[in-house]
C-alpha cells in the first residue's frame, strides 16, 4: 500500500464517470462528500496487498493511526487513488483492501469516510502547510514499522524537572503550558510544550533561507530530496565542527578510530536484524548480481561486526570506538524541513563498551561532560532531556544531579516503571530554533541488550565469556549542527556566527584603490581567515554588506589608519575600539581561543570571488 496524507483544512469531492467496469456501485449513480478540519489519506493498493488483505489494512490502518495522532485530527477521508503505484492490485482486492482500512478505523472510534472505488473525480481540498501536513508513506503486511524505540504495554512512565540543585517537581504534560515550576526555565519549557506535551506548532524554520543567502548550503535539485551541497562557506564551517568533534573523540576521551562501508548486505542475520527496526527509512540498492543492500542508518552496523570478530578481555574495557559516520534514513518526503530533518548526513559517533553498568555510567558521565564542552563552544540555547527506568534512577540520581550541575541547566526527567527499550538511561540534548521548535542533537544511551545480540563479548577475570555494557554516543549530526548555529543567530539583534566558525572572520575595507596593498600587509599580519572588499563601491556600501554577511569584525583602511598605526575595528554589537596591529593580533588570538582553525575558504580579494547564489 502506498500513501499520500494531507493534513486538509477541508476536503470536497465529487463523483463523475465511471474509471472501470468494476467500479464501486453508488445509489443515485452520483455522490458527493466533504469533512472539514480532516486527515485526507489518498491510497493505492498494490499487488504485494493481495496475498492477506486484511493484514494489509491491518498496517494500512496503524500507518494512518499514526500520523492521524501527530496531526492532532479526528477525521479520516479514505481515498482511493491509482497514481501512486505502477503496481496495482486488482479491483476486487483494492476494495477488500479499503473496505477492511475503513472498518478497522472506525472500530478505533475514529471518524472516517471513504469515497468511491473505480469513479473519476472532482476533489478540492486544502492542505494546512505545516512540517507534517504532507506525508507519503509506504506500508506492507508483514513489513511494518518496529522500531527499537517499540512501546511495550503495561510500562508506566512519570515526568519531573529534576534541578542542578537537586530539587525534583512533578510534571503533568496535559498542564504543563500552566505548570509555575517551567516558568522559571524558559529553556526547558520550549522544549516541553513543542515536543513533548505538542501544545505548540512551529512554522518553516528561517535559517532555510538564511543558509542560501550566506551561500552556506543549498538543495541539490539533481540529487533526491533531503540531499545538500555544501559551497565553500559552508564546507569550512562543516570541516571545522568535525574538528571539533574529532578532537572531542580522540584526545579528550582517548577513543580509537575506524572506518566502515556505507553499504550492507540486507541478507545477513545480524544486519537484517538492527535494519528491521528502521524499514521505512532504509535506502535499497539492488546489483546486477541481484543482490539487495541497504545504504547505513548509523554507525552501528561495521562496527559491531568488527567487535563481535574481536578478542577483549576485561582488561580492555572501556574501550571507545570513534568513526564519522555518513548515513542514510529515507525518511518521509513531508517530514524533510532544511538542515533540520533531511535523508543524508553525518555523525560523529562514539561507541564504548564496558565490563559493567558502573563503568558504563562512569563513561556516560565523562561523555555528558565532553559534549557539554561542545555545546559551550557553539553558544547555543538548547535544553536537556533524560529518559530513565525506574529502578537505575532511584540508584543513580545523585549521579544525574552531579551532571546538572556540570552543565548549570535543569532536566526532563521520564521515568519509565521498567525497561522498554534496549537502553537503561538515555541522555538528549535539544537545540531550541529560532520558531520554538526543538531538535536533537547529542545523545547518550546506556545499552544492555545488543552487545548480547550481536555476539560482543568479553573475557573476564574468572574466564568467562560476558556481553558487554554498550554505550551509543553522537555529537549530533553536523548537518543539525549547522542548523542550530543558523537559528540561534537569527534568534539575535544582530546575528553571527561564533567566531571560530565564522567562515570571514576579519573583513577589511579600502577606503580607495591604493589602500587595497596596504590591507594585504595588514591581512599578512594576522592569524585569522581575513579577506578584503577591494570592489569598486563606496566605504558605506561595503558596510552595510559585510553586516549583511555577519561579519564579526569589520576594519575600514585609509591614509589616516597608514599614518597613525591604529585601525578603527567594529563589532558585530556596533562597537568601535582602535586597536594597534599588535593589540588585534592579541584580541584575534583571544576570540580564536583553542577551537580549530582552517584558512580563508574563497580568495582574498573579493572581487576575485564567484557568485553561487545571484
């Protein structure tokens, strides 16, 4: 089964002739329908539905559920729609198929309308042009989604703020919008309202448009949707968070470096067995020998292949295991919003494994603090989640209060009545957008379940072969990164960069034509990515376009400046201070800190650059 699902304002609908002989008999020989305020599913029922049309609507019928829940509707318009698929059922199983869709959901209560099989149509409706109201989903008996995230019935869960100081208050999500203890975290709050409790939408977020105009990253037209291209611009801030990262990994938490294929064989038990939990978001590639691959989802696939092929002993663990990842997850066409939900991207992943949970929490705390270092480093405000079985809280609370203060931020703290997923304790952080929104970024999860699955064991002091403690750990994709940087600077007066990121961090301004060498001397002088505005445009002009580019430190060079040694340096905030070469190298030095440095990515002189985006 294929689907369309428009989240409509309204849907009208009228019957006019006959498609087939085995159309749909209608008393009158015309009907007309309309639902207002309405879950709008255009379906085609393909050949592979024919084999159990009811486990078909089975699937057909938990999909539409599913979306129908994050849409907030009630009404379902059941649709019958041929162009979707090149693969038809026949008519009399498409409308055992539909029939049997329509029957179960309004078993569930909902409110639903099908309209006719087999009849060309007049239809209106209105799509509401939020990040879900267009989705298309392919579903298959048999095949439907489980994800490892699955909920298990009968698993009661509890939300409180748990505070650096280690007060504790109940939550209600039904309340939380009046709830007086989020008020006091604004942070924490936006967070709450937009993605947990959804008592708040968000619009199209605005670094999309700012991404192009700073010819950062665009959309690649000739790739399929959720694919970007990075210009130079935006390459050197990429490159420099992967610096990051890669520093983060390899010298602050002495992780280990690999590298892993892309491309996986979907035969193979162990692969079959973590893809399953991502069908939907699985991009398939056939070879000519008729073999099937899958493009990766994470990490996870080579590297548990290459520890489950290792010998550890006890006497290695920890271990931690760096790769950078690129990765692939097909997620749904209505679901791609930017930087922010696309279908390639990259992430700095770490792995550990350990003897035990103890020395698992012991890493888990050390890479909470690592990645509360990177966050420090981009300036982001963003908002802290940990999702928890009841029993590990009660043991590690004060443990979780110790990270609390490390960061100086409040939690959401769910507590699960016992475990439901493979992971005992997860860590989240969530970058809050200049709409409101929230977005994912590090994660730290404490796995008890996988090391045995896939055959990762250790030797340990008494001889025995034991599963590892597996810890899955990401920076966030570099992709949401970018993302985030974009939107907490618009969410300023004056937006900017931090300046390490900044892809020009020193622009200077030649008064006229014969100061362009004595801003080259200058630019030679200083160890930052400096370029110089020698196009043909007045003083004022270039300032106002190196505003508009966010240039952090903006330096106009005349004869006044050549005499007397100092140059008049403003900042992004409108100050102006003069500064000596030697005092700016030393200011330079101070922004820079310890953070990566690359060169200018695009010539010096502006009037030598391409354009990318007109």
């Amino acid at each position: 089964m294929r689907l369309l699902l428009i989240h409509s304002d309204y849907m009208r609908y009228e019957t006019k002739d006959k498609a087939m002989k085995a159309a749909e008999d209608i008393p009158g020989g015309h009907k007309k329908g309309s639902m207002d305020e309405v879950l709008v599913a255009f379906a085609s029922v393909e050949e592979r539905d024919t084999a159990d049309h009811k486990a078909a609507a089975a699937v057909t019928a938990a999909s539409v559920k599913e979306v129908l829940a994050q849409v907030r509707a009630d009404k379902v318009m059941l649709y019958p729609y041929a162009h979707l698929s090149p693969s038809l059922a026949d008519p009399a199983s498409a409308m055992a198929v539909l029939v049997e869709t329509e029957k179960l959901l309004r078993a569930d209560g909902i409110n639903v309308e099908r309209s006719p099989f087999g009849w060309y149509k007049a239809f209106q409706l209105s799509c509401k042009g939020h990040p879900l109201s267009e989705l298309s989903r392919e579903v298959a008996a048999g095949e439907e989604k489980v994800t490892r995230e699955e909920v298990v019935k009968g698993i009661k869960k509890q939300f409180v703020v748990l505070t650096p100081e280690g007060k504790e208050y109940p939550l209600e999500m039904e309340k939380a919008e009046s709830d007086p203890n989020l008020e006091k975290h604004p942070s924490l709050r936006s967070f709450i309202l937009t993605e947990e409790a959804r008592t708040r939408k968000t619009e199209e977020p605005p670094s999309v448009k700012a991404m192009q105009r700073l010819e950062l990253v665009d959309y690649e037209e000739a790739s399929d949707s959720g694919h970007f291209r990075l210009y130079p611009k935006g390459h050197l801030v990429f490159h420099l968070l992967q610096e990051w990262a890669r520093q983060l990994a390899l010298e602050r938490l002495n992780a280990i470096q690999i590298d892993t294929p892309i491309l996986y064989d979907w035969t193979l038990p162990d692969i079959q067995a973590q893809g399953r939990s991502f069908h939907e978001r699985h991009y398939v590639i056939k070879t000519d020998e008729k073999r099937q691959f899958v493009l990766r989802f994470a990490g996870d696939f080579g590297l548990f292949r290459m520890m489950a092929q290792s010998t550890l002993s006890y006497r290695h663990l920890p271990i931690k295991v760096y790769e950078f990842s690129k990765s692939f997850r097909l997620e749904q066409r209505g679901e791609l919003t930017g930087l922010k939900r696309l279908r390639a991207f990259h992430m700095p992943d770490i792995h550990y494994f350990t003897k035990d949970l103890d020395q698992g929490w012991d890493v888990f705390m050390e890479l909470f603090q690592g990645y509360t270092e990177y966050h420090r480093a981009i300036g982001a405000e963003y908002a802290i989640a940990f999702r928890i079985v009841d029993e590990f809280y009660g043991k590690y609370k004060d443990r979780l209060v110790g990270l609390l203060k490390y960061a100086g931020k409040p939690a959401l703290i769910e507590i699960l009545s016992q475990r439901k997923h493979y992971w005992v304790v997860k860590y989240e952080s969530q970058a809050l957008d200049a709409q409101g929104g929230a977005v994912q970024l590090n994660t730290v999860q404490l796995d008890v379940e996988d090391a045995e699955r896939y055959g990762i064991l250790y030797t340990d002091s008494d001889g025995q072969k034991k599963p590892c403690i597996i810890g899955h750990c990401s920076v966030g994709s570099l992709e949401r990164w970018i993302y985030t940087l974009l939107e907490n600077a618009l969410k300023m007066p004056k937006p900017e960069l931090p300046y390490w990121l900044s892809p020009t961090q020193v622009r200077l301004l030649p008064v006229a034509g014969e100061h362009v060498q004595d801003c080259e001397a200058l630019a030679r002088k200083l160890h930052a990515r400096v370029d110089i505005d020698d196009r043909d445009e007045k003083v004022g002009r270039k300032i106002r376009d190196a505003e508009k580019e966010w240039i952090n430190l903006i330096i106009v060079v005349g004869e006044k400046e050549k005499a007397s040694g100092k140059f008049p340096v403003r900042f992004r905030t409108g100050e102006v201070r003069e500064f000596t070469v030697d005092e700016l190298r030393a200011e330079i030095a101070r922004l820079q800190g310890e953070y990566p440095y690359d060169n200018l990515p695009l010539p010096v002189l502006m009037s030598r650059r391409p354009i990318f985006r007109g």
